[in-house]
C-alpha cells in the first residue's frame, strides 16, 4: 500500500475538470514530483492542464513556495561593504528577448551607486541568447561561483553575474526541462512561478521585471504580457521582495547585434559613453528602477555611464571572475551579407527572425548539451526608423560554419518591411511599468 499522502491521477482529474489544488495538493505535487514519485507523464498532463484551466491567485503563491522550498534559500543579510557598511540587494529579470545584452551594462552601473547586484543567469536556449553564453566569449571568464566566492566579489566590486547553483528551486530545473519538450512553456501560472521561485530564493531586496512583448518574445500580445507582469510582481511583493515591471518592446532586436561576442562588444560600447540609442535607453529605465527599489532616487545613472565609472566596475567584476580585460574577443571565421530588397523606410525589423536567424549560424543551442559559438550572430546595418536603398547592406551574418549561411539568409531576407519614404514606424520602447495590486 502507497504511503503518499496523495494520489497523481486524482491531482491531473481536478485540474483537467476545473477545479481548484488545495495547499497540501500543490505541496505534495512538487515534492512528489522531485522525489520521482509522480512520473514524468503524468506531471507532464497535469502542466497541459494548468495551462488549458490556470491557477488561481492562492494556487499559483502556493505552487511558487513549493518550488523554492525544493532547495536552499540565499542570503544577502550579512553582506557588508569592505568598510563593513551593510549593503543593499537590487536584481533584474528578462524575460528573454533578442539582442537582449541589457544585464552586461546594468550590473555594474548598479553597483556605482553603492548597491549589490547578485545576478544569477542562465545559459540560452533556442532563438534567445544566454547572458552567461555571452560573457564567457571573454577569454578566462568563469561562470560558476561558490557562494563564499560571491559573498566576497559582492562586498569588494558590487556585483556579481553568475549561474545558479543546483541547489536554487531543484524542481523548477526538473519541470522547466519537462515543459520545453511537452509544448507547457506558454502559460503565464507556470512561467511566473519558475522565473519567481529563483528569483525569491536568490534573496534579492528588490526585483525588476523586464516583461517583453512582441514578436521576439514568450508573449506576442500586450494583454498576456500585461498579465504576466502582475502575476509576477504580486508573487514578489507577496514574498516581501520590493518588485516592479517593466513592458517593453521586444518587436525588434535590442541594438544592432545577436550573439554572444558581438554582443559583448556592444555592451563595452555602452559603458564607454556609446552604443545603441534604445540599449542606453533600456540600461538607465532599468537602473533606475533597480536603485528605486532599493532607495535610492535623485542620483545621475546617466552619468556613470558617461564618466567611466560603470565601464570601471565593469572591469573590475570581468577580472574577479578570471576575465582577461585585454584580450580580443573571438571573431568568426566566415562572413557574409544580406541585402536591402527595396527603397524606402525600414517599418519593422523582425525580432524572432533576427533570432533564429543568429541561433542557426551557430550562437545559440538546439539541446541544453550543445556547445554555442562564440564569434557567431547577426550584426545589423540598419533598423526601423531608417531609410534604405535597394541593395545596400542590411545585416552581416557571421559563423565558424559557412553551410549555415543559407538557412540564416532565407530569415534575414525576409526579416525587414521597407514601405515607401515618410512612413514612421511606431517606436516606443518601455510601453508601461506595472506595481502590485
Ligand atoms: N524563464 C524561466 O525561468 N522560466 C520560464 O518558465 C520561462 C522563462
């Protein structure tokens, strides 16, 4: 006889009729599931009917807690800074766009102000890049840390950019990897949960949101991404973690790079002074909210990045972590160009195509185990807003494998609207910030 407190089969029935999982029901889901004892397909089932019938407020809190309760707790209440000052915590989280290099700069412009950035990423997987794949095309760069090594990098430079370790939500590892193969990723219950239970279990002070919508983006629509938004700020500001959102535009890629290596490039730019309009842009909205959350307004992040000081801790958190400052980045092997097919004003620059476009040359991975190039992705010669001549350049399309060219080419061609000169596309970057309700 079982000597579970539950049964699985009666668990997926409630769901998939309707109704509504008690607290000990969701508890036990995910212990049982972590133990082994509810089987991959039947979690696999009760994900698709979570996804057809949702969650409740109460379910999805619940669910959340359960998934952090799985493994270890951080803790930033000790830290202090080398004069033995107690810091402050500040984090942020995409939800995975394009070109989205925006956690490079952040970090360490954060960190000018006095407030400890923990940032722990992921590595990417399909069309959207991983900010930990991207730093490791710095030669030397080491992407795991203990917790004593982040503790010290903390107090000394201010942040940190790392991966979680396996002890931080244990169930979410084992569901997410189950999700991605069973079609169960788009549902806003599960997708808030996951990304929440990390995040609660990092033991970050406050938390930003960047929730992106658009073609690029998990969410397509403004009223999913609107949604998802709330969820998740409910779910961090239920947990007593200073949280807000950002909507943002994920319709076109962030700056003119996808990739890893090119992308690190970029991000120097912006933290010398320079880079793409709408990355600085997106940089300081998110900077300000990070420092707001954790008290401290009225300050000028827009000159820290002018003046050096962001690019000088960005320094010194690339050298805690092995990084070689002055080596060269690595540079594909092959290259190629694709070509405006019109006259006129680009409207729109498709992000998922842009996207995919980099993962099939090489920058991204089809399964967790892949390697990623480094030097591989797309760089980008014009975006919406300009004007083109038939046959200039729009995109330059860089790997180490040159067959992977023409898959890369079919996307690219197809990528951009060119509407006659005059026509202004619709560009507003941050569409909204949502607080708790
Ligand atoms: N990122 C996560 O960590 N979880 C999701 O479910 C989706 C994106």
């Amino acid at each position: 006889m079982s000597t579970e407190n539950f049964d699985a089969v009666d668990i997926i029935r409630t769901k998939r009729d309707r109704g509504t999982l008690t607290a000990a029901q969701i508890d036990w889901t995910i212990d049982a599931y972590t133990r082994g004892v509810i089987a991959e397909e039947q979690m696999a089932a009760l994900n698709m009917a979570i996804l057809l019938n949702g969650m409740d407020r109460a379910e999805i809190s619940r669910w959340t807690t359960a998934m952090i309760d799985s493994g270890q707790r951080m803790d930033f209440s000790t830290l202090r800074t080398p004069a033995g000052i107690a810091m402050r915590t500040t984090d942020k989280h995409s939800t995975g766009g394009v070109g989205d290099k925006i956690t490079l700069p952040l970090a360490p412009l954060v960190a000018v102000f006095g407030v400890a950035v923990p940032q722990l990423s992921g590595r990417g997987l399909g069309h959207t890049g991983g900010t930990l794949d991207k730093l490791e095309a710095i030669p030397g760069w080491r992407a795991e840390l203990t917790h004593t090594e982040m503790m010290k990098q903390l107090s000394s430079v201010g942040a940190v950019i790392c991966a979680a370790g396996a002890s931080l939500a244990p169930a979410d590892k084992k569901l997410y990897a189950l999700r991605d193969v069973t079609g169960t990723v788009e549902s806003i219950p599960l997708i808030a949960s996951s990304i929440m239970s990390k995040k609660i279990a990092e033991g970050t002070g406050a938390l930003v949101l960047d929730v992106k919508v658009g073609s690029g983006a998990f969410m397509k629509n403004l009223a999913d991404a609107r949604e998802l938004a709330r969820t998740m700020v409910n779910l961090g500001t239920d947990a007593g973690v200073n949280t807000v959102a950002l909507l943002t535009n994920m319709d076109t890629p962030l700056g003119f790079t996808a990739g890893n290596a090119i992308e690190v490039t970029e991000s120097i730019d912006v933290l010398a002074g320079g880079g793409p309009a709408d990355v600085v842009e997106l940089t300081i909205a998110l900077a300000t909210e990070m420092l707001a959350g954790a008290g401290i307004t009225d300050v000028d992040v827009a000159a820290a990045l002018k003046d050096g000081r962001a690019m000088d801790k960005w320094r010194a958190m690339i050298a805690a972590q092995g990084g070689d400052n002055g080596a060269p980045l690595p540079v594909a092997r092959e290259s190629d160009i694709v070509y405006a097919q019109a006259d006129g004003v680009i409207t729109s620059l498709d992000a998922m195509d842009v996207g995919v476009a980099a993962w099939r040359l090489g920058a991204g991975r089809a399964r967790r185990q892949d390697p990623v190039q480094a030097g591989a992705g797309v760089r980008l010669h014009a975006k919406p807003g300009d004007v083109v001549r038939r046959g200039a350049p729009l995109a330059t399309m860089l790997t180490d494998t040159p067959e992977r060219f023409e898959r890369a080419r079919e996307l690219l061609e197809g990528a951009a609207t060119i509407a006659p000169a005059g026509s202004r596309p619709d560009m507003a970057l941050v569409i909204d910030r949502i607080t708790a309700s």
